[in-house]
C-alpha cells in the first residue's frame, strides 16, 4: 500500500510540473527532432507546453506498456506451497 502511495504522490507531483510548465511558457517555438527525420525541413510550431505534454505522454505510455505487457506469469507444478514453510 505504501508503494501505491508512493507512486501517486510521484505522478502528482509530474503533473504539478507540466501544470507550471504550461502556465509560463505560452508561446510558440519550433520543435526539431531530426532522428524521426520529418521535421528536418518543416519543424513543428506548437507552443512549448503542449510539446512537453506530448513527449510526456509518449514517455509515460511506452513505459506503461513496456512494465504491463513484458510480464508473464508462469507457474510451476508446486502450486500453494510457500518456501520456507513446514509441513505439519
């Protein structure tokens, strides 16, 4: 339970950060990623918050997916028994 806790009160403060981010910085920029390649000639003019929000977004959804879909459970034949436990 202390790690869930933990863990919200970490996202919370992301979101306070993107929340103060996007209430100062209101004004257009050019973003340029040449690695993607498709903003080398024509760069995207968004303003500044809005691109955080966007890198953010993919950041924290590619690594949902990466910690949720990479594990699988697999089960052995020695079900209910716990180790380190006696049998009476």
């Amino acid at each position: 339970m202390l790690k869930a806790v933990v863990k919200t009160i970490a996202l919370l403060l992301i979101l306070f950060v993107m929340l103060y981010v996007g209430l100062y910085n209101r004004q257009e920029i050019d973003f340029n990623f040449p690695v993607a390649g498709t903003t080398v000639k024509d760069p995207i003019r968004a303003s500044a918050a809005l691109i955080y929000f966007g890198i953010f977004a993919v950041g924290l959804l590619a690594g949902t997916i990466l910690t949720v879909g990479g594990t699988k459970e697999v089960r052995s034949g020695g079900e209910g028994k716990k180790s380190g436990s006696k049998n009476k």
